[in-house]
C-alpha cells in the first residue's frame, strides 16, 4: 500500500511520521517542489525505523509525480502557512494555485487515489480539488475537523481535569477562527454530559479557546502547528487504509446533507477504505442549525473567489 503526502514541511513530514509509526503502508513518497529537501526528510525519517519498530520506506521526490503512482491515498500539505495575525483565509491567493497544480499531477499518477486535503483554507481547497479533479465525491477527504474536534476534546479535559481519553466532543462547520462549531450540548465526560461538571461560561469559554486554537498556536510558534494537524491527518489515513469506518469530522461536498448543497464543510462522516462513506445526521438543534449556516455562508463567500 503506497501513501504519498505532498508538502515535506512542518505538516507534511509530521503525516509521513505518523503514518510510518503506525506502519499500515509499506511506502510513503514524500513530495515537495523545493530541490532536495523531501529527499532529506524521507533519509531522517528513515534512519527512524529501527529505533521506532518501523518497517516503512519513506521515498523522497522533489516535484517528480511518476513516484507516486498507484497511490491508495494523497495527502496535500502543499502551500504556505499563516504567520501570527494572519487568518488561515489570506492564504488563499498562494494556496489555491499549488493545490490546483498538485491535484492535477496527482491524478494523473493515481487515478484511483482517495485525496486528503490539509492546505488551507482548507474547506475551499478541498472544494477546488473536487471541483478540478472530477474526482467522485466520496474520494475527497479534507482534514480539519479531526484536529478542531481533538482540540476541543483536550481543552474540555483541561477544563475537567480528567483524561481526554474519556472526554467525547465533535466540531463541525467550517475550519475558521469564527466558523467552526464546536457542539458542547453533545460533549461527554465518559457518557454523561459534560454540562452536569461545567458551567454554561466554563462551556463557553473552552468553545472559543477551540476555536481560535489554531491562531493562538501561531502566536506562539511564529507558524503554524503540525504535531496535532500530523496525527489528525494519519488518522484519516489509517481509517481509510485499515477501513476502521471511524466517525470522523472532515469538510466533504455535500448535496443536500445537513440542508446544504455545491460545498465543502466539516460533518461527522465514517470513513473507510472508499474514503467518506456516510454522512452522519447528529440532528442539531435551532441553535446549532443557525450556526451552521452562518459557517456555510463563510465557506461559500470564500469559494466565490475561486477561479474554477
Ligand atoms: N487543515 C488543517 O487542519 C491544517 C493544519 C495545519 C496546517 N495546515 C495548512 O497546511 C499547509 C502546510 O503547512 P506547513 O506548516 O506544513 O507549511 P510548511 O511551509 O512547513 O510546508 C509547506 C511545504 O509545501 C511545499 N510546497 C509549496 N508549493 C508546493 C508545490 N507546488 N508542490 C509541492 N510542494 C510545495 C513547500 O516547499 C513546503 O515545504 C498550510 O497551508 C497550513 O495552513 C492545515
Ligand atoms: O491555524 C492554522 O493556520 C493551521 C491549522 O489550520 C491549525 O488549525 O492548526
């Protein structure tokens, strides 16, 4: 099984670890445009194996597609990241054109492949590798709401003092500083709601802590993160290689699903080895709907400003 992740940087590279740590392909082909370098993360990420109990090649390229072919799935990290003040949608002057590009090259190598979209902003990229694929719907993956909802399940636990293990919380919407949302009336603490142990400011206060979590870490980092958006991306991946049908937020073209149509944006879907396979109606309330589409109007004010 051959998993290739285009963009060897921050995001990338930390996919290519994740993915080989959990040893569920045989290869990685790391790509990026820049001469060398996806070479040099696959030979420090190979010398990895045997300290880590790994036995995946990771095979570096720069910008050579024809190493990728017959990929089962495609991970795209390509694109620049936001730097501290910068919202993830100011990328997309950059960002639209290489993910175009990539998704182009890629299909021609792997017409079969599931693609996971991480390049923000991310529900319009994924809309535009739809779009500029012509790939069927259900092999367009984008990867956010697996982070956002990680987040938030982490900030609940903070707020808890408990294991996030124990902690269920889902985000869905857009993967935006003010679109996402994350559901605190469905969050548990082991199957009870989380609204029997916090207030409804406590509940408040960690939705908007999820919500800008992506913005605070740029502050702090001077990037953006890769440790946690690298595992949420090998989890989609392993999902779809394992055929686990994990029940996972991702953005996916939707044509009526949750009273929306002709757009990418984050709802519970499983996902297996077909890519998203189902789309989960978690049955929101007048609320949530509202917020909802207060997200979707965002996302698609974006998209408008594709050239498709
Ligand atoms: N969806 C999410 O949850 C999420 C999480 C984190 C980061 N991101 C996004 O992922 C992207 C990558 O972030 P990063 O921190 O890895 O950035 P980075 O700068 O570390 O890495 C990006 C890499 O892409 C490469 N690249 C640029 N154009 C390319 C092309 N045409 N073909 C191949 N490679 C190309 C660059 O050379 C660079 O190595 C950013 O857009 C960031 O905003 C999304
Ligand atoms: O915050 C960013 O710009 C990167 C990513 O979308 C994240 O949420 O970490």
């Amino acid at each position: 099984m051959k998993v290739t992740v285009v963009g060897a940087g921050n995001v990338g590279a930390s996919v290519a670890e994740y993915v080989a740590m959990k040893d569920i392909a045989n290869e990685v082909v790391l790509l990026d445009i820049k001469e060398g370098f996806a070479e040099g993360k696959a030979m420090d990420l190979n010398q990895c194996a045997t300290l880590n109990g790994f036995n995946t090649r990771i095979v570096g390229s720069t910008n050579d597609y024809s190493k990728t072919a017959g990929s089962k799935v495609v991970v795209i990290t390509s694109g620049i990241p936001r730097k501290p003040g910068m919202t993830r949608e100011e990328l997309i002057g950059t960002n639209a054109g290489i993910v175009k590009t990539v998704t182009e090259n890629i299909i021609k190598y792997s017409p079969d492949a599931i693609l996971v979209v991480i390049s923000n902003p991310m529900d319009t990229m994924t809309y535009l590798s739809a779009k500029s694929s012509g790939l069927p719907k259900n092999r367009i993956i984008g990867m956010g709401g697996a982070l956002d909802s990680a987040r938030f399940r982490y900030r609940l636990a903070e707020a808890l003092e408990c294991n996030p293990n124990d902690v269920q919380g889902v985000v869905i919407g857009g993967h935006g500083d003010t679109t996402m949302i994350p559901l605190t009336r469905l969050a548990t603490y082991n199957s009870t709601p989380v609204s029997n142990y916090l207030s409804e400011e406590k509940l408040e206060e960690v939705a908007k802590a999820t919500m800008v979590g992506g913005a605070t870490l740029t502050g702090l980092l001077g990037t953006s993160a890769w440790y946690a958006p690298g595992a949420a991306g090998a989890a989609v991946v392993e999902s779809i290689i394992r055929d686990q049908k994990r029940l996972i937020s991702c953005s996916v073209y939707l044509e009526g699903e949750y009273g929306q149509e002709d757009i990418c944006v984050g709802v519970p879907v499983i996902i297996g080895k077909d890519g998203w396979e189902e789309v989960i109606d978690y049955k929101l309330n007048d609320d949530e709907k509202a917020k909802f589409e207060a997200s979707c109007e965002a996302v698609r004010k974006m998209n408008n400003a594709l050239e498709l």
